[in-house]
C-alpha cells in the first residue's frame, strides 16, 4: 500500500486527473486459490474525459468499477478519485464518498417500482441538500425525460428507465459517473440514445468512465483502457471519438 | 428423479432461516395441540379412573321420604343406593379449631382409598381425610375432638373421591389449609352430634354405560316427588366441579391456540413459497420448455409445504406427547389425585400429522397452482411482472401527504406493494395481539376479581366459631376485645332453591340489614330486603327471573318458603342466595318450626364474622378472642387468599409459556414477510447503497414500513383480543367461578407496545441482511 492519508483529505494530485492510480492491485483469497483480479493497474484518467474500459470476461474491469466506486477496497497500491483516497476507509466514509463524489449506473436499472421517474430521482436530490424537486426535474430534463416525470418504472421502456437512472446519478451534482454495461439490457438504438446523454455529461464537465466488453462503444471514447487478465495492456488516448449514431453492433 | 429433490433441499438451505421459522411454528402448533389435548384426555381419564375406582356416586341426594331409597332402586340404570349421613361440626385438633365435617363411613358408593393405617373396626373412630391428615401431620392414634361432644380416634388416612379438592360447598371451595377438614367415622359419632346438624343423604350409583342424562334425569325427578331438598349430580359435586375447571381449560387450549399457531405458520409458508415460486420463474419455465409437465411441478413445489409440514407434525408430536404426559403427571402430584392415567392415544399422533401436514400443504397450495400456470414462455424471458405501482390511499385520500418527503412517501407506498404479503403482516400482529392479550387478560380477571371477593365481597376480617350458641352475649364479648371494630352473627345453612325450570343446591347466608362485614354487587349497591338476593347463575340453573319467585328449602331446619329474587349479585366465587336475619327470622317465626332460635344458633351454623381497626396486628386481635371461653376458633378470613396464590403458581408458569409464545409467534411470520420483502427489493436496495444512501437509513425505511403495518395491525388486533379474551373468559364461568372478563386499562396498551416491540425485533435480521449486502453482485443481477 502508498502510504495513508486520512480519508476525504485533498492530495496534491496531479492537476486536472479525476482518477488517479498508481500499482493498483486486488487480489481474493489466499495461496493458490489466489485470484489477482487487478495487478499493478496504473492510470490516469484528465477530468471531462469520456473513458470507456475495455476487456474481456475475467479481465478485472467490473472489479475496477467496483474498486473506484468503492464498493470494494484494494489489496495494494494508490488510488485518489477526484482528490481522495481511497485507502483506509471506513464503512461510512465510503457511504459519503459514494454520496458526494460519483454516481454509479448499472446494466440493471434497479428503480424503486413505487415511486414515479421524478421521485426516483428526488429520493438521491433530498440527501444532498437544496431544492430536491427542482434539481430532480433539471436532471430529468437533461436526460430528456421532461415529460415522462410523473410515469412510473412500469410504464417507461427499458431505455427511459436507463435514463432516470442516469438522472439519479446526475442529480448529486457529483464530478464523476461509472457506468457498468449500461447499454447491456437495451436494444442498439436505445443504447446509442443513452450513449449520447451520457457523452453529453462530459460536455458539462463530467468525467464518465464506462465499462463494457463491446469494443464497439470504445470508439466514441475520449479514451480507451484496455485490460487483460487483471493488467492494463492499453491505455490509447482516441485522438478522433466517434459519434454515438456513427457506432452500430 | 433425483433432481427436483435435490433442487429442494438446496432451495431450503439457501434461506434456512425463513424455513426453520416456518418450520419452529408448525412444530410449536403442533406440540401444543399433542401437549394440552393428552393433558386434557390424561386429567379426565385420571379423575375418572379414581371416581371408577372408588364408585364415586353419581348423584348424591339429601333429604326425602323414607321410602325414597326403595323407589331409587327401581329407577331404570341405577345400580345402588346407599344411604348415609354427614353433618358440619367444629372440630380440635391439638389448639385448633375450625368448622369441618363427620361423614359416616359408607361401603360401596364413596369408598374410601387409605393409604396409611386401617379401617375403623371400633366405635369413636375415624379416618383422616388425606388434606386434614397432611395439614395436622395426623397418625394413626392421634385424636381429633368433635367440639363438645366427643373424641375421635384416628385409624388412619383415606383419599375420597367427594374430596380430591377439599370443598365444603360449591359456594365455599377455597378454604385455607386448616379451615376445613372431613373426618370419615363410625355411626356412633353421627349419633352424638346435635342432630339438627346431621344431614340424611342417599348415594346412588348407576350401572355402566347408561344414558347418564337421562337416568339423572329420572333420579332427580323421583327424588324431588318423594321430598329431597338437594339433588347434586356428579358433574355438580363441588370437588369434581373445580377440578373440571382445569380439564375444560386445557380441552379450550388444546384447540384455540394451536389453531392459531398453525394458521400463522400457513400464512409464513405461503408467503415463502410464494417468493421462491416468483424467484424461480425462469427455471419453472426451463423446466416445462423441456419437458416436464404442469402436475410434476405442482407436485414438486407441493413437496416444500408436505416436507415442512410433516417434519413439524412428528417433531411436534414427538415434543408434546411427552409434554403433555409430563403436565399431566404435574397436575396430577399437584392436587394430589391418587390416579395418574396417562395414554397413548392414536388420535393425538394422527391428529398432529393432519393439522400439520394440512397446515403446510394448504399453504403451498396457492405458490405451487401459481407455478403451474405460468406460462412456459413468459416464464423463459425473465421478466417480472411489473409491479403495480400507484400512489398509496393515503396519498389519493389525502392529497397534502403527497407533499411528503419522498423518502417517505416511499415508505408508505411499500405498503400497498404487495398486499398480501402486507395483509400477512397485519395477521400476524392481529394473531400475536390475540394471544398475548388473552393470556394477559386472564391474568386480569383473576387478580381484580379475587381482589372483589376478598376486598368487597367478603372483605371481613376473621371468622369466628364458638363453642357455644351464638347469642347477643357471645357477639358482645367478641366485640368487646381490644382490636375488633365490628361483630355481626351470621346464619349459613344449605338451601335448596326451586325454581320454574330446576332446583339449585347452594348455600344460604343471612346478614343483619344493615351489615358492615359484606358487600353485596348488586345493581342497587345494596343488599336483600324482605326477599332474596341470588348468584346470577341461580337464575340460569333455575330458570327463575329477578322479580320471580324461588322456592327456599332449608333441610337442616325442615323449612321451605317463597321468596321473590330482588336483585342478583355478580360474585366471583359462588352463586349463594342472601337473605337478611330479619327476614329469615321471620320466616321461620311464621313457620312455626319448634325451637329455631336455638337452631340458627348452633354454632357452625352460626358464625360470627369480625372487622378489625386499622393498623391492629391481626395475628394479636385473633389470638385474644380465640381466648374468650366462648370461642372455639378465631381465624383469617383473609387466609384463603394465600392458599389461592399458592395454586396461582403453575396458573402465572403457563400464562407466561402463552405470552413467550405470542412473541414468537408475531416474530416468526415478521421476520419470515419482511425476508421476502427484502429479498425481492435487493437490487433496488443496493443501488441505493451504491448511490450513497447508508444502511442506517435504509433501515429506517425499513422499520417505518412495517410499524406502520403494525399500527394497522393493532386495530382488528384489539377488536379480535378483545372478542376472543371475553369468549375465553367466559367458557371458564361456571356456577362456582364468575370468570366476566375484566382488565386494567394498561393491559390493551401494553399488548400494543408489545406488538411494536416485537416488530423491532423481528426486523433485526433483516436490517443486518441490509448492511451485509454484497452491493457489488446485486447491482448487476436483474431484479425480480
């Protein structure tokens, strides 16, 4: 492990990174049953930048998402996302971090059933201080669901109920968003309309940084991470990122 | 098929926790159905084995002509008549001296079990019976003195089967150790005794297996021409009637609680099943796209409910038969019946399996039809049916609610997301209320209405027999100690009360008018005038109504006269008629009976009944009048009390079970819905987790939803408590016990303080899932 610094703290991380990781290593279990999910993993990633992580089934990206998102915590190395470590923290301090400092959208939705596409997105507005209801119908007209506000899950597609997801992310006002396959549960076109909100984000300066075994998507990156077996083999700025309705798979 | 069973047992391991509650509450059912219904089949065949035994008479009769027990003989079903005598005398033994009874020694109804010593082979001799032997620690060769009269030897100690409860009187059953005693002896003892006292009875025993109604009805009906003044069949016999009280109490148990147990655990299995069959949609429908058909299904997910089931009917069976046998042994040692009959009766395993195995098939019945018409299809995509999702009531009934914080209106809006899993909630509050309540109320009843009958009722001090008639002298000199406040006669004879429809056979107390040493609860808060004041149950037994008429027959003076019923008196204990003195005085002045004054006087028949000053050492006060030359005896009214609290013991043991058990009754099926609830919310509860939102809070969202199921709970909870408490109550009220339900206002509160107590507790595995959850896999599984 780098050395501890408490949690939350800023660091003098160099200037403009959102993420920044340096021999980053997780490892289950122990001895030979030993699995090295990340080994010696090091990046950076600039703020505002559409990141798209690529690899393979067993290559350690949904294991990276989870390790940023701080939904697990790493075996080894350094790992500052938008100025804090991510060593050393506590059950709580990690609920914060999520809280205040990125949004997750998962392949699965995951709405509550009970509350309409505007009170999903108001039940994360309502933690974070401010006018909730407002904030929530701004993030839902971002995504273009000014309409649909009042639908419940049951009633919108499986593309606008990935938009309200989205929404919810959006509504924390948090710097960064990580997205885990999200166009997986959704037909092509769906998924490039939700491929451009996303891209979107990074023109209001958002970082996105999306995990996907589609190589296809990698081409609208900003930039591309490649992983294999638990090691970064790539990490290829995309000098030309290609429009979301330009991509077809 | 090896497969669909294996798939069963890892379905049940993976969430054992939800099937070994469902599993504890039909094993729990069960076991008490086994347990309370062999207690209650053990206890009637152990008194029953004794009354065989011992040819307990099945109709006891007092008074009649003299040819009364020839016309007896011809009765169709009647196998003997013997005749017998008793009278109510004081009797010393050692310095104590109490009212007890002489009963003469009879040879083929009402045998005597003795168990220490040997029959009477002489004359003045007796023997003990085993609650006056135990008490006085009496041995053969010990004496016991009829007050005045003579000295009776002691031969040895016998169990009776008229005193396997040592009652005096239906009216007059808990009497402290001490305070009455019978002594079975030769005929020569009856002859010396003041035969005012002594009482003729007749002792009829029937052949075996007749129509028992209907030859008592036909006894009853020739003794009543030929003149008997009490006619009490066996079922009516004071001490068979307060032992019954327990057999009822567990004939009610055996089926009022275990029915309750077993219909909270079908509603915990449904609601299981019904989660696994949802959660299993896409396997359901592998397995009928490739081949297997609708009944093997059903049958398959049948098998969780019959397994379930089965296993916590033998379990059960196997934990209540020995309970049940062990109650019985408790009860049996307890109350000192010679007999301990304990069986193995077919009908308590086979009864067991049914109720069990019924329980768990039937609730899997519903999930395992839901399975079979899924169709195979719809089943293969995975999708879940979308939730119906609305606003709640409360919002739709209340717009402004809308307005509530989302988190909140969240909240609410869980309720109505799956009603029958929140329906199952409100059951399982409203079942849990009833059976904490119950028992809770039972406990009530009993203290405030024993408070009543020691502290209104017969709230007097001490009781005083002398060994003289009981005359103006005697009250004043009893009076007259330091410490006594009040002094009063009272006249207590046997009665026999004829009404429009039956006669009643009850015990006659005669207070001055304007007594201070009893309370009468009557409707005008006052006592008899120039008629009668009755027990309620006097009117129920008799048919009469208050403003009729009652015939009053009075056997130990050879009277009989009519009274109008002016008033009832809702009594706890006994259904006595009241007159005052003044009244009776002049009824049997009018009557003319020869020397009356003198017989009312007898002591034992009359008492004197004392009030003491406050603050005095009661103790004191009762030793100094017991030292008046008039007195015989000067005893604790009080006393009975403690006897009473002494037996309350095992009562408070079994109360306690019943509450315990309602805890873990409302506990089991909470904790078994809200698995389910939160097991069908996890990927929605992770993301929240993953979106930042705390466990704690979470956890509150939790517990707000189902205290609110509980406050709706709680309503028909209170109105079902409430309804079954006094229904309870009431199959306990018999001619003896006033068992009218009466609670303290606290006890409705505290039930539902329990219920909300119990609900935080039950959510407490749940809410420990919710911060356990492994956020990282449940986000990326698709939720169902």
């Amino acid at each position: 492990m780098g050395k501890h610094v408490a949690a939350g703290a800023a660091v003098d991380a160099p200037s403009g990174h959102a993420i920044r990781a340096e021999n980053l290593t997780k490892t289950y279990g122990t001895g030979d049953t030993a699995v090295h999910a990340l080994e010696d993993v090091t990046f950076g990633i600039p703020r505002g930048e559409f990141v798209v992580m690529l690899g393979p089934s067993g290559s350690g990206k949904t294991t990276m998402l989870n390790v940023v998102g701080a939904l697990d915590a790493p075996t080894g190395g350094d790992l500052h996302v938008m100025g804090t470590s991510l060593s050393d923290l506590g059950e709580d301090a990690r609920t914060h971090y999520r809280l205040s400092s990125i949004g997750f959208v998962f392949q699965f939705f995951n709405l509550v059933p009970t509350l309409t596409a505007l009170e999903n997105v108001e039940l994360l507005a309502e933690l974070t201080g401010g006018n909730a209801e407002t904030r929530a119908r701004d993030a839902l007209h971002q995504v273009g669901l000014g309409d649909r506000v009042d639908h419940f899950p049951g009633q919108l597609s499986g593309g606008e109920q990935q938009r309200v997801s989205i929404a919810r992310a959006l509504v924390k006002d948090v710097p960064l968003l990580l997205c885990d396959e999200p166009t997986g549960a959704l037909d092509i076109d769906t998924g490039i309309n939700i491929l451009r909100v996303l891209r979107d984000t990074t023109e209001r300066g958002h970082t996105v940084l999306l995990v996907t075994h589609n190589s296809e998507i990698a081409r609208m990156a900003d930039r591309v991470l490649r992983l294999l077996d638990g090691r970064l083999v790539a990490d290829e700025p995309n000098v030309a990122p290609a429009a979301p309705e330009d991509l077809t798979w | 098929m090896k497969g669909l069973p294996l798939k069963r047992r890892r379905d049940i391991a993976r969430q054992r926790g939800q099937f070994l509650t469902v599993l504890g509450t039909i094993v729990l059912g069960v076991m008490m159905f086994a347990a309370t219904y062999d207690a209650y089949r053990n206890l009637e065949a152990s008194y029953n084995g004794t009354y065989d035994r011992l040819a307990f008479a099945d109709m006891t009769i007092t008074g009649g002509s003299p040819s009364l027990a020839d016309a007896l003989t011809t009765v169709d079903g009647v196998a003997l008549v013997e005749a017998r005598r008793q009278a109510d005398v004081p009797l010393q033994v050692g310095d104590d001296v109490f009212l007890g009874r002489v009963v003469a020694l009879t040879g083929d109804v009402n045998q005597l079990d003795v168990v220490a010593g040997e029959r009477p082979a002489g004359t003045a001799e007796g023997l003990a019976e085993t609650h006056l032997a135990e008490h006085f620690e009496l041995k053969p060769g010990h004496a016991v003195a009829v007050l005045g009269t003579l000295d009776v030897t002691v031969t040895g100690e016998a169990i009776s089967p008229e005193y396997l409860w040592p009652a005096r009187s239906s009216q007059e059953f808990f009497e402290a150790p001490g305070e009455f005693g019978v002594l079975f002896v030769t005929e020569d003892v009856l002859d010396a005794v003041d035969q005012a006292q002594v009482l003729s009875q007749l002792l009829v025993r029937y052949e075996p297996d007749v129509d028992t109604a209907a030859v008592d009805a036909a006894v009853r009906s020739t003794a009543l021409e030929q003149g008997a003044s009490g006619v009490v069949a066996q079922a009516d016999q004071p001490s068979n009637e307060a032992l019954n009280l327990d057999v009822t109490g567990f004939e009610q148990m055996a089926v009022f609680f275990p029915a309750m147990f077993l219909l909270v655990s079908g509603l915990a299995a449904y609601t299981l099943l019904t989660r696994l069959v949802h959660s299993q949609r896409s396997v359901i429908g592998t397995l009928r796209a490739n081949g297997f058909s609708r009944r093997t299904v059903l049958r398959h997910y049948l098998s969780y409910g019959l397994w379930l089931g089965a296993l916590g009917a033998v379990l059960g069976i196997a934990l209540g038969i020995p309970a049940g046998w062990a109650m019985t042994a408790a009860y049996t040692a307890e109350l000192g019946i010679p007999d301990t009959i304990r069986e193995l009766r077919w009908i308590t395993p086979v009864g067991g399996l049914a109720f069990g195995i019924a329980a768990g098939v039937l609730s899997a019945w519903v999930p395992a039809r839901t399975a079979v018409r899924l169709a195979p299809a719809d089943a293969l995509r995975g999708d879940s049916p979308a939730t119906p999702a609305r606003r709640s009531l409360l919002e739709r009934v209340l717009p402004p609610s809308s307005r509530l914080p989302v988190q909140w209106r969240m909240v609410v809006r869980g309720i109505g997301r799956n009603p029958r899993r929140s329906s199952s909630v409100v059951v399982a509050i409203a079942l849990a209320m009833t059976l904490v309540y119950t028992t809770w109320a039972m406990v009530d009843t009993v203290t405030i209405l024993l408070d009543r009958h020691f502290d209104v009722v017969n709230h007097h001090d001490g009781d005083v027999v002398t060994s003289a008639p009981v005359d103006d002298a005697a009250v004043a000199a009893v009076a007259g100690v330091p410490g006594v406040r009040v002094a009063e006669p009272v006249v207590v004879l046997d009665a026999s009360l004829e009404g429009p429809e039956d006669t009643y056979s009850t015990a006659l107390f005669a207070y001055e008018s304007a007594t201070e040493v009893h309370g009468f609860v009557t409707e005008s808060g006052e006592g008899p005038g120039s008629g009668v004041v009755v027990g309620e149950a006097v009117l129920e037994e008799t048919g009469v109504e208050v403003g009729g008429t009652l015939r009053v027959s009075l056997p130990g003076l050879g009277v009989a006269f009519d009274a109008t019923v002016e008033d009832t008196v809702r009594e706890p204990m006994g259904s006595p008629v009241y007159v005052s003195r003044e009244t009776l005085e002049d009824v049997l002045a009018s009557d003319g009976a020869p020397g009356w004054q003198d017989a009312i006087a007898q002591p034992g028949t009359s008492v004197i009944a004392l009030l003491l000053e406050d603050g005095t050492d009661r103790g004191a006060v009762l030793d100094a009048v017991e030292d008046l030359p008039v007195v015989a005896s000067a005893t604790d009214a009080q006393a009975a009390w403690s006897m009473i609290e002494q037996y309350m013991g095992l009562f408070y043991l079994i109360v306690g079970l019943m509450l315990a058990f309602g805890g873990v009754l409302a506990v089991a099926l909470i904790y078994n819905v809200v698995s389910v609830n939160l097991a069908e919310r996890t990927g929605e509860l992770a993301t929240m987790r993953a979106n930042g939102i705390s466990h704690r809070r979470i956890g509150r969202y939790v517990l707000a939803e189902n205290m609110i199921l509980t406050a709706i709970g709680v309503v028909p909870g209170a109105l079902i408590a409430h309804t079954a408490a006094t229904w309870l109550m009431s199959t306990y009220s018999t001619d003896m016990l006033s068992f009218d339900l009466e609670t303290r206002p606290a006890t409705m509160a505290l039930t539902i303080a329990a219920m909300f107590l119990v609900t935080a507790v039950s959510l407490w595995p749940g809410m420990r899932a919710v911060r356990r959850l492994d956020i990282a896999t449940e986000v990326r599984e698709r939720s169902q």
